[in-house]
C-alpha cells in the first residue's frame, strides 16, 4: 500500500499507520479502530488533528479532528463543510446510481415528516404487528430466525408506509426492490472503488451491480407513476381551493416531495422521486435495523434490565390499552436509556460529523484544510473515552441515562438527544433529521417482538457476538440466528 498523503494537508499534521508495517488495503477496511485508537490516544487526546488511510476514498487520507474544532465544524455552512459531498465522495452515489442526498430529502424529513409523527406512530404500530405476522415463521417450538433479516423487512414495511403511504408499502413488488437495494448499493459502491476516479463514469456501463441499481432506480420510477400522477392532479386541484379545504390529507414522502417541489415551482418526475426514494432508504433502513439489533443483543446479555424493560412496557401497554402513540412510546424511559447506552456502547458508525471541505476552510486557531479535505470526529472512541463518561465510561450501564434524566437533565438523557460527547446521530447542521421516526420506530419494533416472541441465543452462544467489521461501521453481527417461540397468550412477561 502506497502512503496516500494529500500533499495540500499542512505538513505537521500526523500521518497514522500500522506500527507493524503490515499497511494492506485489507487490513484498513477491517481493523480501522486499531489506527484510529492510536491516533486519538496520541493526538486527539493532545488536542491535534491526526490523519489516516481512507479505505472509503484511497485518493485522500481521513483527517479527525479534536473535539475543539466541532463547534466551528457544527456550525459551519454546508457550502463550507458539506456531509452530502461526503457521503457522495465515500459511496461514489452519484456514479453508482445517479443520486445524491438533495436538499428536498433533508428538508422533507426535517420537517414534513417529524411533523407527521403523531399521526404516524399509531400506523406504523398496526404495520409492525402485521409485518410480524408476514415475516416472523410459524414457531410453536424454538425456531431460528435470522434476527437481522427478519427486522429489515419488518422496518422497510414501516418505513414504506411512510414513503409511499398505506397501498404501495404494500406491494410485494415495491418490498422486493427495497430489499434488493442495500445489498446491491454496498456491492455497487465496492465495485466503483476497483476502477480508477477518471473512469467513474464508464462504471455504470460495465459493472453489474451498478448497472443494477439504475435498473432499479427504473422500475422504482415505473411503480411510483401512478401514484405520484394522482398527487400531482391533486396538488392543482387544491391549489385551485381555498383555506382548511387545502390541508394535506396524506401523511407520505410522496406527497412531501410533491409540497416540497413545488413551493420551488417544480413538478417532479417519477424518476427524480424514485432517486429521493432510494436516498432515504439508503439513509434510514439499514441504520435503523441494524441498531435495533445490536439493542437486542445487549437486551439478552442483561437478563435484569431486559426484565425491567418488559415490566415498563407491560405498565404502559396496559395504561394505553395497546394503543401505542408517540406520548405512550415517550414515557418508556427504562426502555429508552437503554436503547441510547447501547448505541453509546456500540455505535453502528465509528466516525461522525463527517465533512467534506467544499473551499479551503480555516478554524479559529489557524488550522487549514485545504478544499476536498474529509473530515471526521472519532464517535466511537469519544463515546467510550473516561474523559467524557466517567471511570466507567467501558461498562454497561442500562440506567446511565435514566439517572441523567431523573436529575432534571432532559437535553442529554434521551436516546434522540444530540451532545459532543455523543454522536450517533451525528451533530450540528446535519444532524440526523430521522432520529426522532428511527427511535420511535425501534421501540415499537422491540415492544411487539417481545409481546408476541420469547427469545434467545442459540445453543453454545452465551453474549452478544463479535460485530462486524467495515470500513468506519460496526454493525451487530447479521448473521447470527436467533431462536423464537410464539407466546401461546401475548405478554410481556
Ligand atoms: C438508528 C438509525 C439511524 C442512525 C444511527 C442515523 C445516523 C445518521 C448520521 C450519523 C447522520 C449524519 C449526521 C452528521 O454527520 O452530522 C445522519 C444523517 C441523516 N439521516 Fe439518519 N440515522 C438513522 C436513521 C434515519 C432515518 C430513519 C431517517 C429518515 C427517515 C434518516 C435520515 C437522515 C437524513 C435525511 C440525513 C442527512 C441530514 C443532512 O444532510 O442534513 N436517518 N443519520
């Protein structure tokens, strides 16, 4: 492996590698905590910035910064420090696909659809029971299931009904190319990486899995016509109304992209809604599983907090007469603790506020970054870091946050609060606009499964397995089944 320094980087600024020598590409992609916890040890902790290979992106090393440029990098506008840019520059998106993180996606979760959540939530339930019953095998005995398969067709049910609405989220058609496309986008991105940047653009012509996913970006648009032809006929009639008669009926990113295109005086195509389709799928159905996953691992190692937990959600449910809204899913706080010290513990993303310099941007204190410079914080060291959380900061501990929250600290206790010291949801401009449906949505996910199921690890599996590894992602472990039995009388005992 060639040392990839990016000559416009400021000379002192660290280059970290292996200390053994042994600098494969491999070796990067899978181990990048070992690097990047030398380097925070040696100079984050110190207050420097560090840089290291980029797996991602093998024409620029990551740069990662100490904590005392994220409020500059926070507030920073985005035509400064840009996330779309990149995710775009780590995925390749605009090569493999076609598509990009727009504004109208951000905006039209930021604000149509956190807005939509109260009516959503007692839907996305009656989705979620039936999901279950869909995808869930009989299992009278202990059966396994592959937990990670499973929840991912469970919550692109649910989050198809919020996309597309109640019809469509139904279609086999429209569940079978939302399943095909994370495997076929990780791939895709994979293959992009094998040619060199000058020859991006040939890439879609010749590799399959690339060719794939404008293929589905196709049949995504030909699936989507009909509906959005309906909206947009609707959209001109209402126009044509006059005061309360205009209000929006229908609670779907359909709609929202039809309300956010056109207050720009745009009617978008079928095609440009299915590559918003994809990007929110792309930003929202893997993270969400996959962090639900990791809370049931974790769940299953704590034997006394998973009973806690039930004992919560049985009082609530009961309370509410199993009539889940956004205020019953708010007060299952012992739930909600435990949810944010598993993301605390294992977050699914080891970098965070990742930002790509769109001009040369200099902080306060005299530090350069050169335009194209990729720059990130170290989430999973500084969630664990005894600085920020503590001689405990490596234990689990389920009531970390219940504690916080009971002390009157409201902004740092819940599992969608943003803070430093914690970045699973990113931070700043950017933040993850989806945390407030992802959260909601696990809860919902993990109160139904435990309502209906019983759960272990199987024979010979006694904790959480080891996580996957990946360039800067540490997903739970997918391929371990769990087994299930179907409680003969649903409870949460
Ligand atoms: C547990 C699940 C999720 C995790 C861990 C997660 C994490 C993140 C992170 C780390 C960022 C980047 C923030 C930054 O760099 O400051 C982000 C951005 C974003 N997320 Fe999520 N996310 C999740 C679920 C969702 C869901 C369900 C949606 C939508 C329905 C969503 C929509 C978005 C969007 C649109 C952005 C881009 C925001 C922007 O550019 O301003 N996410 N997410």
């Amino acid at each position: 492996l060639v040392e990839k320094r990016n000559p416009k980087l400021p000379a002192d600024i660290p280059y970290v590698k292996f200390e053994d020598g042994d600098d494969s590409y491999q070796r990067y992609f899978e181990e990048t905590r070992t690097v990047a916890t030398l380097g925070y040890n040696k100079y984050i902790k110190k207050g420097k910035p560090f840089s290291m290979y980029n797996a991602a992106n093998t024409d620029l090393p990551l740069l990662l910064l100490p904590m005392k440029y994220l409020d500059e990098v926070k507030n920073a506008h985005k035509s400064k420090l840009n996330l779309q840019k990149a995710l775009d520059q780590r995925a390749g998106l605009d090569k493999i696909g076609g598509f990009l993180l727009t504004d109208e996606v951000v905006t039209v979760v930021r604000m149509a659809m956190t807005k939509a959540l109260s009516q959503l939530i007692p839907e996305l339930d009656q989705k979620c029971i039936a999901a279950y019953q869909e995808f869930m095998p009989a299992c009278a005995e202990w059966t396994e299931v592959n937990t990670m398969q499973m929840l991912l067709k469970v919550w692109t049910r649910m989050i198809s009904h919020v996309m597309v609405g109640p019809e469509l989220s139904q279609s086999d058609e429209w569940l079978k190319e939302m399943q095909l496309f994370i495997p076929t986008i990780i791939k895709a991105s994979f293959a992009l990486r094998g040619y060199r940047k000058s020859m991006y653009w040939v890439a879609k012509y010749i590799t399959n899995d690339i060719k794939e996913i404008y293929r589905l970006r196709s049949r995504l648009g030909r699936l989507l016509e009909p509906l959005l032809k309906e909206r947009l006929a609707a959209a001109a009639a209402r126009s044509q109304m006059s005061g309360s008669k205009r209000m929006d009926l229908h609670a779907d990113a359909v709609q929202w992209f039809v309300d956010e295109y056109g207050s720009k005086g745009i009617k978008p195509s079928a095609d440009q809604v299915a590559r918003d389709m994809l990007m929110l799928s792309l930003v929202s159905i893997l993270s969400t599983a996959a962090t639900l996953l990791g809370v049931i691992y974790d769940a299953l190692d704590r034997p006394e907090a998973f009973k806690e937990m039930k004992e919560e959600m049985a009082r609530i449910y009961k309370e509410t007469d199993g009539n889940m809204s956004r205020a019953a899913l708010g007060q299952m706080v012992v739930l909600d603790s435990f949810m944010k010290e598993s993301q605390r513990t294992n977050p699914i993303n080891q970098i965070s506020a990742h930002r790509l310099a769109m001009q040369d941007f200099t902080f306060k204190d005299g530090l350069r970054l050169p335009a194209g410079a990729d720059i990130a914080f170290s989430n999973e060291l500084i969630s664990e870091d005894p600085e920020y959380w503590g001689p405990d900061a490596a234990a689990f501990d389920p009531h970390r946050f219940l504690r916080m929250r009971r002390a009157g600290d409201l902004a740092r206790s819940q599992v969608t609060s943003i803070t430093d010291d914690m970045m699973p949801f990113g931070n700043g401009h950017h933040a993850c606009p989806g945390r407030f449906l992802a959260a909601d949505g696990m809860k919902l996910m993990f109160m139904n499964l435990i309502h209906r199921y019983e759960l272990k690890y199987p024979e010979g599996v006694t904790s959480r397995p080891e996580n996957g590894k990946g360039h800067h992602t540490m997903l739970p472990s997918s391929t371990l089944p769990l087994l299930f039995k179907e409680k003969k009388t649903y409870n949460f005992s």
